[in-house]
C-alpha cells in the first residue's frame, strides 16, 4: 500500500524507499529503547509445546 501510495506521489522505486525507511525509523527506535532496557537475555520467546503421538514421535 505504501508503494502505491509513493507511486502516486511520483516518487520513484529509491526515493521512496528511503522514505518509507525513514518513517520506520522512529518505531524502531523506540523498540529498541525498551528492549535494551530489558537486557538481550528477557527477550520474549514462547515456548513451543509439541504434541507426541502413541509412539512418542513429536509432530
């Protein structure tokens, strides 16, 4: 939708790219803010729970 939206802005494929990267920037910015304030260790993975069969095969 973005490319679209740039597209009809007469932007060219580069031109916007770097705008839609430099609208990104903030949100990632502040997810790393709280992440970091976390630690890389508190990261929140989930924890995948695997259904075994009657032979004890995981599927």
């Amino acid at each position: 939708m973005a490319a679209a939206t740039f597209t009809d802005l007469g932007f060219d494929p580069e031109q916007g790219e770097m705008l839609y990267l430099l609208l990104r920037l903030p949100g990632a910015a502040a997810h790393a803010l709280e992440q970091s304030r976390l630690g890389h260790k508190k990261f929140p993975f989930f924890e995948i729970e695997l259904e075994t069969t009657s032979a004890g095969e995981r599927l």
